[in-house]
C-alpha cells in the first residue's frame, strides 16, 4: 500500500493519498482545491486518481473534489446523508470500494456535520479484518473531537449534533483495536475545534488515554463540554460548506479570470466602486507605506483563515503583492472560495511611487514609547486594544487594555472610544497588523501598532497582568 498524508499549514489541513501499486489505482481523500501535489504524486508513482472522498462538506476550505473529477476522471464519494448539486456516489454504513489490494469502508460518523463519514483503511496485504487506520475527517482529531456547532446557521442545532458525535465516537472509532492508526483532517490551528494538537496522526489506543473528550463520561456531560468554549467561526465558513456541495468553477478557470494585472487608474475606480483592497505584503512593509483604505493580510501568517474572517466575499477583491506573488495568492484566497478577484496592481506598490497623495502610514511604537503614551493623562491618552484571542489574554495582558479580539473586531467597531489615539496589539505583530489596517479603512484616523507585540512588551521589562479580567 502506498499511503501518504498532505499538510497544509496555512489551514492546518491534512489530506491523503492511498494507492495500490498493483493496480494502479489510487484514491484521495479530502483533497485541498489546488490538486497539483496529489496529481504528481500519482504520476511518480504510476497512479490512477479514480476515487476521491470528502469526509463531510469542509467549512474552513474548499475541497478540490471537483478539481479531481475534471482532471482526473475520478468518481466522488460522500456520506449518505449528504446532499450536493453534483454526481456522487453515496456511502451508508459498512459500504465499502476495493481496489487490487486495498479496501475502504465508510462508517457514518455524524456530529460535526450530518453527513460525516470516516473511513476505514484495510491494507490486504496485512489483514482483511483488522484495519491499518482510520481516516476520521473532523469526528476524531489528535487531541479534540470536531465541534458541533458550525451547522446552526444551516438550521441543525449545536445540542443535536453534539449527542449524535457522541454516539458516533463511542459506537463507530472507541471500538476499534488500539493499534489503528488515526488520521484526522486538521491539526493545531484549526477553527474546527478547540483543542487540536500539532500532531498530524495518531492511535485509537493513545486517544483512548489522552484526549479529555474520550475520557468516561456520561453523554449529558459530552453535550456540555463540546458545545462550550468554542472559538469564534470566521463568516465564510458556512459559504464554504455550502460551495462544498455546489458544482462551480475549477480552480484553474478562476484563476485564470483572476490573475491579470490592472494599472493604478483602475485600482482606484474599482476601490470607488466598492472593491477590496487587499495588500498580502508583510507587515512592516505595509506599516511603512500602502495605499490608503488597503487592508493588510500578509501571505507568510494564517492568510487564507484571516482573510476569510475579515474580507467580503459578496464584493471584488484587487490584490496587492510584491511582484511575482500575485499567483500565490489568488490561489490561496481559491482554497476559501475567495474568487471575486479583479485583479492585481501591476507592478505593486511601486506603481504608486509618483502618488504620495494616494499612500499612508502605520506608527509602529517599541515598547517603552507605547508605555509613555499610555501613560498621558485625559484626552490624549493612548487606549490600548488587544486583538487576541480569550485565552492569550487570561494569560498576560497589558493593564488597562480593551479585549476586541480580531475575529469580532468589525463588528464591535462602534464600542471603541471614539476620538481618542489607539494603539493595537496581539502576539507578535501579524493580527495588530491586520486590525490596524482595518481600523484605519474604516476612519479612525489616529491608529498605532505594538512593534512587536506584548512579546515585545515583556522583553523590554514592562508589566503584564494575568487572569480572569474585567471586560
């Protein structure tokens, strides 16, 4: 058997590839929408992708299950109890595709979404009882099980799924022997549950010991624990999990509308006509100068989950980058079904040299001036906003600072002191970054960063508060 996992970390997405070299046939499992590493790895390999498999219909991303049909041929495979615009073959409890000398078989695992399914990996070669792993989608992650909450806005209620997932662990994965190798679909910084470890895969038998959902409890308990503390789900979660199950575009024919270069006149008139500006620069490459009204989400961070959370997906998009980068991301910004792009600034911002009317600045502070201006008394005083996450706060904050983390942060904008200087800060720079940008589009006209971070803040010897806080 030849078996291999894909991990995509922008998303903290894991897929796969099995194949029989006997037969020549392989199948992929919840494949990422650019195919092109599954499609090499077949050719190396002397494969045929004819099947591929989506556990459930993906939230956090799109699947590239449309993208292998068209390239490949191959046939789709979903729960029973999905429901898509496209051809599908269904797959109810205990049905199984075999291949030369492998065998997959579905267990219907709902809890996280209706229609999730894991499936079962038997290498014949081995054992035609005993499964070598299990592939468990979001059900069964290292560490976690799936949420159960990402479907309420579809109409199914977080409590029902919770007490389905219960079910479904307990009846369709504890059973299975110890030594069955779990291989979920994410890893540590997914949204799609609260606890995921960094590691990719591991055993039936381990997870029976170390994962706090697994533990005995009864099922009253399980509801209440899964159902509580989630983190916040980005907007375009539920659009994703809805183009999931929708025929659309490829890929590459989004692209190819996409990625075309525009001049700055252009620019402009599409960002009067309502167009997003997005400059995927780095941060301090942006807080040194960028077009005005451009929000900051920058490629080398979580790019892709950010975007998402913060851009429209109902409106256009014009992407700024360094020249060459233009590709890289337009097709991110496709693996979350972000294709309503016009375009890219030819010849980024360099373009804009002759325009400094039509470019401003971020103010980034080092810790010790940033103390100082917090410090001013009345109107001048500088607030402090955290853009972190709950958790990162109870941890180490700065005295005094207002809790608007990232993902809320459009939506609490009218709670912020009007007409007072803000200086905004997260971990390292990345979502102060994003925030800042954001806040500056929306008109606030006196916004600073944290240079690096509250780690900054710390390094330089000055206070932190830890615990529960008045919010």
């Amino acid at each position: 058997m030849l078996f291999k996992q894909f991990y995509l970390n922008c998303l903290a997405h894991a897929s796969y590839i099995i194949g029989d070299p006997t037969s020549g046939i392989a199948a992929v499992v919840d494949p990422q929408r650019d195919i092109g590493e599954y499609v090499a790895y077949a050719e190396a390999h002397r494969l045929r992708i004819a099947h591929v498999f989506l556990t459930h219909f993906h939230a956090d991303f799109v699947a590239g299950h449309l993208e292998l049909r068209e390239r490949t041929g191959a046939t789709i495979y979903l729960g029973a109890a999905a429901k898509a615009e496209y051809a599908f073959t269904p797959l109810h409890d205990q049905d199984r595709v075999a291949f030369g000398r492998l065998r997959l078989t579905a267990l219907e695992t709902p809890g996280h979404t209706a229609e999730s399914i894991s499936i079962l990996v038997y290498d014949l070669e081995r054992s035609d009882t005993i499964p070598h792993a299990v592939l468990t989608g979001d059900t069964l992650f290292v560490g976690d099980v799936g949420r159960p909450d990402l479907r309420v806005a579809l109409g199914w209620s977080a409590t029902e799924l919770a007490g389905r997932l219960f079910d479904s662990v307990h009846d369709k994965l504890l059973p299975l022997p110890d030594e069955t190798l779990v291989y979920p679909a994410h890893g540590a910084g997914s949204l799609c549950g609260k606890a995921l470890s960094k590691e990719t895969f591991s055993t039936i038998g381990e997870q029976r010991r170390s994962n706090y959902a697994l533990q005995p409890m009864s099922r009253a308990a399980f509801i209440g624990m899964v159902t509580a503390d989630q983190p916040d789900a980005p907007p375009y979660f539920t659009y994703d999990a809805m183009l999931n199950s929708r025929e659309r575009p490829t890929l590459d024919e989004a692209l190819a509308r996409v990625v075309n270069p525009i001049t700055l006149d252009r620019l402009l008139a599409l960002q009067s006509a309502g167009a997003q500006i997005l400059d995927v620069r780095d941060p301090a490459e942006f807080a040194a100068v960028h077009l005005a009204g451009s929000i900051n989400v920058g490629l080398e961070g979580q790019f892709a989950t950010w975007a998402g959370t913060i851009l429209d997906h109902a409106l256009p998009i014009v992407i700024v980058a360094e020249p060459g980068r233009e590709s890289e991301a337009a097709t991110r910004l496709g693996r979350i079904g972000f294709d309503h792009v016009d375009g890219y600034l030819h010849g980024g911002l360099e373009s804009v040299q002759s325009r400094a009317d039509l470019t401003v600045a971020t103010e980034r502070l080092g810790a010790r001036v940033a103390a100082a201006r917090l410090a001013l008394d009345g109107s001048a005083a500088t607030v402090a906003i955290d853009v972190r996450g709950p958790d990162e706060r109870e941890q180490k904050r700065i005295a005094g600072s207002l809790a608007v983390p990232l993902s809320r942060l459009i939506e609490q904008l009218d709670a912020l002191p009007a007409g007072r200087p803000l200086l905004v800060y997260c971990a390292g720079g990345y979502r102060s970054s994003i925030a800042a940008s954001v806040l500056q589009s929306r008109g606030f006209s006196d916004v600073s960063e944290l240079a690096g971070g509250i780690a900054a803040w710390q390094g330089a010897g000055l206070p932190v508060e830890s615990g529960a806080a008045p919010e």
